[in-house]
C-alpha cells in the first residue's frame, strides 16, 4: 500500500517534487489565477442568488479551490473528470467560461447546460468534464465507467472522480472500489473531505480506524491522505496516483483534507450551528489555500504584492461582467424542453425513436 510505507515528508519539500520543479513563473500564477476565479466567480454568484435571481441549490466551494484546481493542473489530453454536485471549481478549472458557467446559475439559455441543469449540472464533454451530479455517489460508478472506456480503448489515460466525505457509506461507491481493483480500471477516486455532509461531522456519519481512505485496503487499492492546504503537495501526491492509472491501469483512492467556510448550500441556515464560528474563522486565518499559495508565490519571488492584487481585481471584473452577460441572456424556450436531455433522442438514433438501448433481441 503506497502510504503505508511512505517516508513523512517535511513541510515544503513538495515543491521539490518534479511535476512542482517542472512549473514555470508563469504556470504558478496561472495557479493562483485560477484560484482567485474561482472565489470571485461564488462570491458574485452568492450575491446574485441573495438577490433571487436563481433557482434550485447553491453549493459554493470556497475554501477547497487547490483541490480542483491543483488536481486538474496534472491533466493531460485523455484524463478525464467527474464530480457531485459541489462542481463549479471544476468547471473553471477545465476551462469552462465564467460566461457560460454564470448563465447556467441564471437559468438562461446560454448556460452551458442551456440553462436546464443549474449549479449541480455542470457538464461540458468537450473538455473531458462528465458534470455535475446530485445524487450523493452518483457519480461514483459513472467514473468506474469513464475509466472502463479509457482501458477498453487502450487509451493512456485516467479518470478523476471527486466525492464528498459523505459519499464514502453509499452503497454504489463499495461496489465501485471493488470492481476498479478487480478489473485494474485506472479510475482515481478523490474524496474532497471538508470535514461535514451538510451538517453531520464526519465523526458522526463514518465508522474508520484513522482515515476515511484507508477503506482502500478492504479492495487491495492504494491510496493516500493528503492535505489541500498546500498546492505543490496536492500536485505531487495525486501525480504519483495519475502515473499508476496511465502506467499500471491501477486505481487509487486519495483523501485530500479541506475545508469549506460557508454552509453546505446557501440555503443552509446552520453553518455556524454544528461548528464554531472560531473553527471557521481559524481555517480562513492560517489553512487558507489561497493565502497560503500567494505566500508561496511571495516568497520564491514569483510575484509581487501588486501583480497578485492586479490578477485578483481581473477575477472580480471577469466575475462581474458575468453576471451582466447572465442577467442580458435569453431563457430558454418552451419548445426546447425536451432537447438536450438524451443524446440518442437529439440525434434521432433508433434509440432515440423507439426508447429502446443494447437490449434489441
Ligand atoms: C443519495 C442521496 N442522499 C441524500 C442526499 C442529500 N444530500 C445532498 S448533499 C448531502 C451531504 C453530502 O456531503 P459530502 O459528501 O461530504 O459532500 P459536501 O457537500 O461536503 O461537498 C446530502 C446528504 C442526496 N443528494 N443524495
Ligand atoms: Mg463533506
């Protein structure tokens, strides 16, 4: 098992790993870059939903921004992504447009779900990113699936299926686990734990020896617990996970410590309820990834104060403007209601025609 006899590793000696030493000037700030998008981008979204202008759920991510985006920095050409419902980070972070990702949050046409998916249905196949799901580890067989389909096309590649720590007792994730081991599918696994679902502790909801990805063991996987705070380790840990699904076809089970600071959706009440509000305001102080990753950048020499100041005022800028574009688009028509919905439909197939699928005989 890889952490079982992993050597500890100093604080700081991540980037000394060589995927780190492989990052450019220009590729750290695109970090950064791509992190302050990302709060920007909820920050302006939460205003906007205060406000009523957008239905259905709100779940923002901030306070786990280097998980997505230090985990999506490893991708190459056949990885792929799948995520719940928690998933606008993931979508910047493959290159979605704060555009079409707004619009979505809107209802409007659009989005890029055309305004019929909303915050939890993100999707955009184009860039390897398979959404955006809403039932709890419904997405955990479908990136088994993902993973399948890159071993039965002999393509080099991986498939990233984040979850939440409350994912970790569904019954389809087990089933999961056991067939990426038994069948050597190069699917990674990624628990993004924040330590709640919803308002549960992870205490309360899970039964484990010391961590949740230890579970790997029972299906002969390997796996790791990291922490989130610090980026360079998130790249070099979920590196070495990467390279036994593109070399072994091996999967992984990763566990990667975080922390969210606002309530499990907007629409959560409690947030300060079944926590403190000094645990809160200690993560934002001294785990914050984003402080923490400009320290970084402050120190190597990387960036001034000013750069990083001028790259934050663009995120907000780009995240307001988004908002305008959102609020300025179309809703969908009516007649569209049922576009978009199953592929076979929209393509007219014999599927499509007769609802019936593989079973013809
Ligand atoms: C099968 C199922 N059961 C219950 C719910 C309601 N629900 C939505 S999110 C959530 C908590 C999940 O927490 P976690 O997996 O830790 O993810 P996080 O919200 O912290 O990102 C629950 C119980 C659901 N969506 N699907
Ligand atoms: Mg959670």
């Amino acid at each position: 098992m890889a952490n079982a006899t992993a050597p500890a590793q100093t604080p700081g000696s991540y980037a000394d790993a060589p995927i780190n030493q492989a990052l450019s000037p220009e590729d750290k700030i695109q970090l950064y870059r791509q992190m302050i998008r990302i709060r920007r981008f909820e920050e302006v979204s939460l205003q906007h939903y205060q406000a009523g202008r957008m239905g259905g759920f709100l779940h923002l991510y901030i306070g786990q921004e280097s998980v997505a985006i230090g985990t999506i920095s490893l991708l190459g050409e056949n990885d792929h992504i799948i995520t719940a419902y928690r998933d606008h980070a993931h979508a910047l972070g493959v290159g979605m447009t704060m555009n079409e990702c707004m619009a979505e949050l809107f209802g409007k046409a659009t989005g890029c779900s055309k305004g019929k998916g909303g915050s939890m249905h993100y999707f955009a196949p184009d860039k390897n990113y398979w959404g955006g799901h809403g039932i709890v580890a419904g997405q955990t067989p479908l990136g088994l699936g993902l993973a399948f389909a890159l071993k039965y096309k002999n393509l080099q590649g991986a498939a990233l299926c984040f979850l939440g720590d409350g994912a970790v007792n569904q019954g389809a994730f087990h089933e999961s686990l056991n067939i990426a081991a038994l069948w050597g599918l190069p699917v990674i696994y990624i628990i993004e734990n924040n330590g709640y679902s919803m308002g549960t502790s992870q205490r309360r909801s899970s039964a484990y020896p010391s961590c949740l990805a230890e579970r790997a063991i029972a299906y002969d996987m390997d796996w790791e617990l990291l922490s989130g705070e610090d980026i360079y380790e998130v790249r070099a840990r979920t590196q070495v996970a990467i390279e036994r699904a593109h070399q072994q076809s091996r999967p992984t089970l990763l566990e990667i410590a975080t922390y969210r600071y606002l309530g499990h959706s907007v629409a959560d009440a409690n947030s300060t309820k079944y926590r403190t509000k000094e645990e809160i305001e200690r993560y934002q102080r001294q785990h914050d990834p984003i402080l923490r990753w400009k320290q970084v950048l402050l120190d190597e020499g990387v960036a001034t104060e000013a750069d990083l100041k001028a790259i934050d005022r663009e995120a907000k800028k780009e995240a307001e403007a988004s908002a305008e574009f959102a609020k300025q688009s179309p809703l969908p028509e009516p007649e569209s209601i049922f576009d978009d919905v199953y592929w076979e439909v929209d393509h007219q197939t014999e599927a499509g025609q007769t609802g019936r699928h593989f079973f013809n005989d």
